[in-house]
C-alpha cells in the first residue's frame, strides 16, 4: 500500500481588538488541544509581572528585532502601541512541515500579512459583545494606565472595521463558548477538501492496486 501524504497542518490565526479576549481564548483552546503548536512571539515590550521570557515572549532590544528583520527572520511583524511584536518564521513553518496545527496570536495587521503570504490559513477574528463591555473589561484587567486604556480603545473602534477581512468572526460573550466555537470551527476545517484530497486520492490507488 502507497504511503499516506502527511497533510500540512492548519495555521489558525486569532486576533482582534485588545480587550476581546483573544488571550483567555487561546489559553483554552490549548488546554483542549495539546497538540496544538504555538508560537511564542518576539516583543521589544517590557515583561509584566509574572511573565517569563520564552514562555510569554521572547523579549528582545530594539536592534535585535531590527537585525531579525533585516535577515528576514519574521512571518509577520508590526508596531503595536509602540513596541515591535513579530513571529518568528522557521519554527511556525518547520511545525506545519510536520503536520501539526499552529496558534498565532497577533494584531491585525500582522495577522494581514500573514494572509498575503499564506491563505491557506484560517484566520479568526474575536469580537467584544459591545465597546462598553471592552472597556469594562480593559480597565478590571488593571495592567495598563488611563492613557493607555484610552488608547486602546481607540484603535478598537477602527480595529472592528478590519473584521471583513477575516474567514471567521467569533463574539466574545463567555469566553468557554466563544473558545468551543473555535474549536467547532477547526474541526470543520479539517474536512476541506484542500486538506482532505489526498484520502480520495489513496481510494483511487488502492482500487487501481485491486484491479492489477
Ligand atoms: P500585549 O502587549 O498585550 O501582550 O500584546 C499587544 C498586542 O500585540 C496584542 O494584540 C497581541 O495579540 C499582539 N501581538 C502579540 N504577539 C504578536 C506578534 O508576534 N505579532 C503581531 N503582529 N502582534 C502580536
């Protein structure tokens, strides 16, 4: 019998606007999936308390990621409330090669250059039920300050506007649902025909095998 082609595995990309609660998500879907490969991205911000580098991020000096940049070392990366944020190529592509779901949680506009360069992912966008619930939830976090909040807030309001551009837009009401339907919406990934072609494929062979 002729050797199954190991599909490659699904990039899922999240984001949306801070606040959302694209982190409490993805820390679920993790916990349900633990095959689930995921990126740890590189940040020119500082730690916050309790965070730890290489788990968190990788936290790097300005010329540092400028010198990964320049040796094209990033799948995407972006200014975010000014820090640099990217992630790392080769380990998102290498964990792919192997068939293994990949997780991205980034900004907007790196999750839009990586759907010019790679399509094939599946990109989902995380919603608040209303700004004021982003707000409330922005300021309950307690880590950023008045200006920062405000400056979140902002951007959400235009961040929103990016929406169309993604496969999938979940509403973040109670972030166990909003996680499930994540998860609902992966399985139903898998059985696209862009991944799944091959098995007709290995029906033919198999029948083609019978007949000789
Ligand atoms: P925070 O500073 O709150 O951890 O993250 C700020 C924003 O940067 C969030 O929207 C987060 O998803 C985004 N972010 C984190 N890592 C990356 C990355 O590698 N690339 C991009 N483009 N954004 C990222």
């Amino acid at each position: 019998m002729g050797e199954m082609v190991k599909p490659q595995g699904i990039l899922l990309v999240v984001s949306g606007p801070s606040g959302a609660g694209k982190g409490t998500i993805c820390s679920m879907l993790r916990e349900q999936l633990p095959d689930l490969g995921y990126s740890v991205s590189v940040t020119t911000r500082q730690p916050r308390v309790g965070e730890v580098d290489g788990v968190n991020y990788f936290f790097k000096t300005v010329d540092q990621v400028k010198e990964m940049i320049a040796r094209d070392e990033f799948l995407e990366y972006a200014e975010v409330y000014g820090n640099y944020y990217g992630t790392p190529r080769q380990y998102v592509m290498d964990l792919l090669a192997s068939g293994k779901d990949v997780l991205l949680e980034i900004d907007i506009q790196g999750a839009l250059q990586v759907k010019e360069h790679f399509p094939e992912g599946v990109f989902v966008f995380i919603v608040p039920p209303s700004l004021d619930e982003l707000y409330d939830r922005i300021y309950k976090r307690g880590t950023d300050s008045a200006e920062v909040i405000e400056r979140r807030m902002a951007s959400a309001a235009s961040e929103l506007s990016f929406a169309a551009k993604y496969d999938y837009i979940i509403v973040n009401d109670v972030a166990e649902k909003a996680a499930q339907r994540v998860l609902t919406l992966m399985e139903a990934e898998r059985y696209r025909v862009a991944r799944t072609y091959f098995i007709v494929d290995e029906i033919c062979k198999k029948k083609q095998e019978i007949k000789e």
